[in-house]
C-alpha cells in the first residue's frame, strides 16, 4: 500500500508541455473571453457546458494525436504530408497558419500594450506593445524550452489560484455552476449589453471562441507533440511504458488547470462584471478583470493583479515564440528536407520576424476581440475537429494491429469526434 503512492507520483516528472500550453491559452483567451461571455450570458452560468465540452472532447483529441506520434516515432504531420494529393494537408495549414496567426499576435501585443498604458497611465498601447514583444522575442531566442516550461508554471499557478480565491469570497451560486457545467444549452444576450463586438455576432461563435481557447488550437497541440518529441527523445514509446502514463497525466493536469480557471473566472464575470453591467470591450480588455481580484484585498487588486497581467501576457507571447516556430517547423519539414536542416533556432528567428512585421498593423484595427475570435473558430474548433478525425484514423490505420485502439476505447473517441462534428454543424444551423 505505501508504493502505491511513489508509483503514481513519479509520473508528475513528465506534467510540463501540458504546463506552456495551458499558460498560453491562459494568458490570452481565457482571461479575456471567460468573464465576459460570464457577464453577459443568460440564463447566468448558461455557457459553461462548454468548458466541459471542450476539456473532454479536445483532450482526447490531443491524446490521440500524440498517442500516434510517440508510438510511430514520427510527428502525426510527417503522416499527414503522405495523404494524397501528398503535403495538401501541411499546406493548407501553413496558409492557413500564416494567413490566421498574426491575428492573434495582433491581440497578444494589443492587451499587453493595454496593460502598460492602463496602469502607467503613459505612452500609447501600440508602442508599448511593439517594443516589449521585441524585447520578448529577443529574450526567447536566447532561452531554452525548459526555461519557458518552468517559468510558465509559476504564472499558471498564480492565475488559478487568484481566480478561485476571488470567487470564492464572492461566493457564486455554486449549485447553478455544477448545473451548468453538465447542461448543454445556447445562452442569450443581456439587455443592459450595447457593446457592438458583443451583438455583432453569433451566440454560437463567442461559445466556439470559449472552446477554441480551452487548452490552445489545433497549432498548439502541433508545438505540443514536438515538445514531447524533444523530451523523451526516443525513436518509438512503448505502449504500455512510463511515458505513455506520462502524457495522460500531462494533458489531464494541464487541462484540469484551464478548466478550474475558466470555470472560475467566468463565475466572477457572472457574480462580479455581470452585477455591475460591464464588459471587456473594445482595445481595453484588462481593466474590467481587476475588479475581480479587487475582490480578495485593494492591494491584490491594484498592485498584484496589474504585475501579473504584465507577466502572464508576456508569457503567453514568450512560450508562443517557441510553439509557433516549432507547429510550422513541424507542417514544413515533411515537405521539404532544405527546412529539415535548418537549425530550430535560425528558423525561429524568420517567423518571429515574419509575426512581428504582419501583426504590427493589425493593432490599428483596434478589434482584438474579433480578431481572436476568428482565429480561435478556423484553428481551436474546425482545426481540432479535423485533428480529431485524422488522429483516430492514423491510430487505427497507420499502427500495428497490436497499438490500435480496442472496441471500447475505439467507441469512445469516435462518439467523442461526432459530438464535436455536431457541434461545428451547431454553430451555423444556429
């Protein structure tokens, strides 16, 4: 009985790329998207069966495809670059890569720049917000990833911790919050609501938006199996091995984090923006979430809150600077061997560069809202929609009959990837 628990602890050695991804979606989508689809959703607590939705559906998804991955011993888009017409798959998403992510590196800079003009009370949002990403490119083209895992570590927990804290002491209709995180249903838009990003569109695009960010976009969960490429750095896993037990963990504890978070911050949007009738909106998109930690002590509120915004969005910028080249790197290589041998870090120079000079004008748009929102509906839901498909078929095609998936556990994803098929379906019947 006393190894039980060394047994299973020993695993937590391998909780770590699930770390940086769950900072990332933390310090962009989640911080802005949950309180306010919170405030302004009715009944309260209407949207977040999503979150349930999102951390079941999408982490088995992104179990499968690095399931296939680790077990192969190649990336699931080396795989992909075979399908006929060969490398169709690796170049939409490098259009659609290239095309779609300085959208969200438009609104990475846009809040961080917000973030120093809010609480200096100086300077504009756009210069603030293009120095310090060139400040933060530069400062990560020098770190190595097991820098960024560990310093994002300490982001997420503050955030998460905060969060629960605050909404703690507002203390939400609790038993509405564990009906709603079980009860499917599309929410209405407030009266007291005027903001146009709100109104403008789609209920059912601002709830594909909360699935997008949960736990990061089909590009994230690229980055995430290079990540695990690079740290068991093994030609094939197991399947019955350590590392297998590993990445369940990893993703489990990783997406238990984003939930508790989402879960927390949309409850202070309801009980604590909703009340008050405000709404992130606009180029502001941090300002309105202070009151939430206003909540716990003034001092928390107005010095804490402020530092760790600074920290966790320049994070969210600091890991993305790592996963972006290495999500690209990874749809590229299969197509080309002149990118195979170029180093990683030569590499991730020229997209650093590319994203700054792309998303630069993009801030003029003042839009980050709907920015992020398209980004997260084509990446975070049909991308994932489509991974989730193409995983299950890489397992049960592509493996040895004795590393494919059993009757039940085959059942269990393909229920998995028609819920998520009815769901994409959902967003335009509704």
């Amino acid at each position: 009985m006393e190894k039980k628990p060394r047994n299973y602890l020993r695993y937590l050695k391998y909780f770590g790329p699930g770390a940086v991804v769950a900072c990332m979606t933390i310090g962009a989508g989640d911080i802005v998207l949950a309180p306010r689809i919170g405030a302004w959703a009715v009944p309260l607590y209407s949207a977040l069966w999503v979150i349930t939705f999102a951390m079941i559906t999408k982490g088995l998804t992104a179990y499968l495809a690095t399931r296939y991955s680790l077990l192969s011993g190649e990336h699931i888009m080396t795989l992909f670059s075979r399908v006929r017409p060969y490398g169709w798959i690796n170049i939409f998403s490098l259009v659609t890569g290239f095309l779609l992510l300085p959208f969200l590196i438009a609104t990475f800079l846009t809040i961080l720049g917000n973030v120093f003009t809010l609480f200096t009370g100086t300077g504009d949002f756009i210069i603030w917000g293009v120095s310090l990403g060139l400040f933060i490119a530069l400062f990560g083209a020098l770190s190595s990833y097991k820098i960024i895992e560990r310093i994002q570590l300490v982001f997420v927990i503050f955030l998460c911790f905060g969060a629960i804290v605050a909404v703690a002491v507002v203390n939400p209709d609790w038993f509405a919050i564990l009906k709603g995180l079980f009860t499917p249903q599309v929410p209405t838009i407030a009266t007291w609501v005027t903001s146009e990003d709100i109104i403008a569109f789609p209920v059912m695009f601002q709830l594909a938006a909360i699935y997008g960010t949960m736990h990061g976009t089909y590009a994230d969960i690229t980055a995430y199996i290079s990540w695990w490429i690079l740290r068991v750095q093994e030609k094939k896993v197991a399947l019955k091995s350590e590392i297998m037990t590993g990445v369940k963990l990893d993703l489990f504890i990783s997406f238990t984090i984003v939930a508790i978070f989402m879960v927390a911050f949309l409850a202070a949007g309801v009980v604590i923006l909703g009340q008050r009738q405000i709404v992130p909106n606009g180029v502001d998109l941090i300002s309105a979430q202070q009151s939430i930690y206003t909540q716990i002590s003034p001092i928390v509120g107005n010095v804490i809150y402020p530092i760790a915004m600074v920290g966790v969005i320049a994070g969210s910028i600091y890991a993305g600077m790592d996963a972006v080249p290495r999500m690209i790197k990874a749809w590229l290589d299969p197509l080309s061997k002149r990118v195979q041998k170029i180093s990683f870090k030569r590499f991730q120079l020229y997209i650093v560069l590319y994203l700054l000079f792309t998303s630069v004008p993009l801030m003029f748009f003042e839009k980050p809202i709907i920015l992020m929102t398209i980004y997260l509906l084509l990446t975070g839901v049909f991308g994932m929609w489509l991974l989730g498909w193409g995983a299950l078929w890489a397992n049960q095609k592509k493996l040895p009959k004795e590393q494919r998936l059993g009757k039940t556990k085959m059942t269990l994803f393909v229920i998995s990837n028609i819920a998520i098929t009815v769901f994409v379906l959902s967003i335009f019947i509704l």
